[in-house]
C-alpha cells in the first residue's frame, strides 16, 4: 500500500502525531528537578557564606589595643601615604613588621598598636573595606592547655599504657630533633642533665621596646618560669636510667626550645615565628600544646595555616593539643586554632582506663588520643608533679612521632599520621577523639626496625622491678606552681 493510500485509510478525526507537546513536556521535567537543584546549591553557597561573615574575630582572648595586618602585595609611594595619614586617624601609635620570615606568605604583614580604648572592631570594618589591606585580625593570644592536679601516681601509668617498654626494644629517638613551642624549658633540671637541650629564642621575654610598648628584639633564652614547657618535655624527653626521677619517651631526642609564653598564654605572631625558627633550624617534629580560646576558627589567622602547610612541605611533623574545653574545636561557635587547622596532628586526652578525660575537646578532627590525665612528669625547682589536660597528650605522640621520625627520616607527616592512627589501639569512649596511640604497634610498622632485631634494653628490662617502678627513683615532690 502506497504512502497515499495509507493515509487516506485514516480515521475520522485523526491528527498526525506533533513533537512539539512530547518536547514542551521534557522541558518541563527538566526543568521541575534543575531549578529545585541550582535553588539548593545557591542556598547551601549563602549559607556558607553567611556561616563565614558571622565568625566573631574578636571572640577569642587577644592583645589589647592591638591588630595584625597584611598589606597588599604591591602599592604606590601615594597608597602609603594614604594608609599612614589612615593609621594616625584611626588612633594608631605603633606598628612593627609581624614575622621576621621573608617567605611570601609571610610578608607586608604587620602588628598595630592603637591608642588605649581603640575600638578595634569598627577599625577592623574599615580595613576589611580597604583596597590597600588583605588581611585583619587581632593579636590573638593562645594558652597552654594542662590541669595541674595534686593526685600522684607513683609510677608512669602512661608509658606501659602505649607499649614503650616494648617500643625502646626498637628505637630511642636518634638523630632527631624535636621543637617545643611552650613556655622553655627548665634546662637546669637533673632529669635533663646530659640531654641536648638546643635553646632557641624566647619571644616572651624582650629586651629592646618601642615608644608604643611593642617588642622590637626578642629574648635569647628560653629558660621555663612557669613550669609547663618544662613538664612537656619531660614527658617527650626525660633522661631515662639516670638512677633518679621519672622517664621520658625518646630518649636520645634532641629538644629545642622555643620559648613564646611568659605565663600562661602567649600571642599567635610569636608562635608564628618560633614555628619558622623551629622549621629553620633543624626540627623534624613541632609539638604545640596550646589554643585559642574557642570560637576562632584557623580561617581568621591565614598565616598559621601557611605556616602548618609550609611545615609540611619541609617533612615537619606538627602535632598540637585538641584543647580542654569539652568541645568540638570544629564546630561553628566553638573553633580553636590551630585544632581547626589542616594538616596539624591533633590530640586527645584518655585516663588509666581508656576513658575519654572529661575536659578533653573532641569531633572529628582529632585525629588520635594519648594518655593525658595525672600525667607524672617534671616540675620547676628540681621537682615532679602528676598534670593532667590534653597538653600532655599531644607530646606523647609528638614524641612517638620523633621515635618514627628518627629510625625511618625519609616518612612523610602523612604517612607519620597515618601510622599513627592506623596503629592505635580502639577505645569506646563517649565522644570522639580518635583511638588510643599505641607506640609500639606505631614502630613495629614503620620504623623499620622491630623488637626481635634490636638488641637495646628497656628502662624496666634494665632494672630488678618487672612492674615498671623502678622508673621512679629519689625524692618526688608535687610542685603546685
């Protein structure tokens, strides 16, 4: 039958089939599930964004009447000119250059001294409108994160806890050095006597001020006044078999010092620097057992997070304390620095019994926990005392870290991680905070080394106690300072 016939043969009524409706109606569907979809993500964008303008930069503890800026990376004779005569109208009586490196990311930042009273925030208004001025912040102050307590343990719970005794049958930390960014060191101590203490320099303490009080060449010795970088170091490196006090973990470490807290806080410009000295002069491995005070996330201070990716880049290991608030240092409202930074190794507090410490913060990124609760470690004064907090957890694993480090020096941060965590021991515990370190699982993995074909001996194999107390030898005292 011919085309004609066929339709010829149709129905009454009959209309030839149109393509335009079957395409008007794909068009519809399209468009009923594209437009909820780009309606969804431009809200999830607002949100983000709005999550972003509303941190509160000046929620975190910070130094009075002081702002870091960062100037534009290239500006005319006339832009400084117009930001001087803006500086002197905003009340500005003092200005030095923030970090001594001249990496890029570090450089045309300064610190601001204003007039007592300044009202920072509307200054900080101005200057985020600014054309000239990349970045604003205030100087924020970071604390140490430990609990003294007055209940003593009469031997190292923590060490037997994360498998030292096996661990020192495999390494014991040469050819490594480990920075301390704390309060110094008390190098005095007897327990350090014939450690390689490398002093850096002490920005706590100056020796030459401008006219507007700001610190123009820092200090030279780190020496410990307060008592908590004395009491970090003890825990990373204590001198073990010396008939005399407690044991530190990696025994041949060196341990540089870098002092940044005079008491018990310090500002984030001086940690900054002695991150830079620490990476400059030999540290493989940076423990920070401070934070912020919560509420400010990483994001606020960009030259920390360029400071930690610098680290990294360079084969530096940086571990930091998760902070003792009970929080999550992620959350919005709750951020600390540097826990809420990338790439940092960061560190939970457990107790004897594998319970989460109380105050110890949590989430999901902390990484791994450490013993952290009546830690016995060194004191001020020739002394020893039992703190707690998750500032003597975080050297544990810097310590261990350093133990990797030491016997396999071409590893990576993230393969140090990952050795870490993928050797920890599983804990239950209420919150999150990572499993438990376990450094003999850690060593036996990645240093390259194992128990059966080093033939060091322990500090409890080395003595006539099988239970470990001999690690506790003369007079030990609490020291309440």
């Amino acid at each position: 039958m011919n085309q004609d016939a066929y339709s010829e043969s149709k129905p009454s009524g009959y209309k030839p089939f149109n393509k335009r409706p079957v395409f008007g109606l794909l068009i519809f569907i399209v468009l009923l599930f594209v437009i909820p979809l780009a309606l969804f993500v431009v809200s999830s964008a607002r949100k983000k964004e709005t999550t972003q303008d509303q941190i509160d930069y000046f929620k975190a503890s910070y130094v009075p009447d002081e702002l870091i800026v960062k100037l534009k990376e290239e500006y005319t004779k006339e832009d400084l000119q117009t930001l001087d005569a803006k500086f002197k109208e905003l009340g500005v009586i003092g200005e030095k250059k923030a970090y001594n490196s001249d990496k890029e990311y570090l450089r045309n930042y300064y610190v601001l001294k204003f007039k007592p009273g300044t009202d920072l925030r509307k200054v900080k208004q101005e200057f985020d409108t600014s054309s000239l001025i990349e970045v604003s912040h205030p100087n924020y102050v970071l604390k140490v994160d430990d609990v003294p307590n007055d209940t003593y343990y009469p031997q190292q719970w923590n060490l037997k806890k994360i498998g030292m005794e096996e661990a020192w049958d495999i390494t014991r930390g040469e050819n490594v050095t480990i920075a301390v960014i704390d309060t110094g060191i008390d190098y005095n101590h007897p327990d350090f006597s014939g450690r390689n203490i490398l002093k850096g320099p002490s920005y706590a303490d100056c020796v030459s001020r401008a006219s507007s009080k700001l610190c123009l060449v820092p200090g030279d010795d780190p020496l410990d006044t307060q008592g908590h970088g004395t009491h970090v170091a003890g825990i990373i490196g204590a001198v073990a078999n010396n008939a005399r006090g407690v044991a530190g973990i990696a025994w041949d470490v060196d341990i540089m010092s870098i002092k940044t807290m005079g008491g018990r806080t310090g500002e984030i410009v001086d940690v900054i620097n002695a991150m830079q000295y620490a990476m400059e002069n030999g540290a493989r491995v940076i423990n920070m057992s401070l934070t912020s005070d919560p509420g400010t996330p990483c994001t606020a201070v960009p030259a920390m997070q360029a400071t930690i990716n610098d680290a990294i880049s360079r084969n530096v290991v940086v571990v930091g304390a998760a902070g003792n608030e009970a929080v999550d240092p992620t959350a919005v409202g709750t951020m600390e620095f540097p826990p809420s930074c990338n790439g940092i190794i960061v560190v939970g507090a457990t107790d004897a019994s594998d319970r989460m410490w109380p105050k110890s913060n949590y989430g999901p990124r902390v990484d791994i926990a450490a013993p952290g609760s009546d830690i016995l470690s060194l004191a001020l004064r020739d002394g020893y005392k039992a703190s707690s907090g998750t500032s003597m957890a975080s050297p544990h694993v810097a310590a261990v870290a350093g133990l990797i480090v030491g016997a396999n020096p071409n590893i990576t941060p993230q393969e140090v991680k990952n050795c870490l965590v993928d050797n920890a021991d599983s804990i239950q515990t209420a919150r999150r905070i990572g499993p438990r370190l376990n450094a003999a699982k850690a060593l036996n993995a990645c240093s390259g080394k194992t128990a059966a074909n080093n033939n060091t001996q322990s500090a409890t194999n080395s003595s006539n106690n099988s239970n470990g107390a001999s690690l506790i030898k003369g007079i030990v005292f609490i020291d309440n300072n």
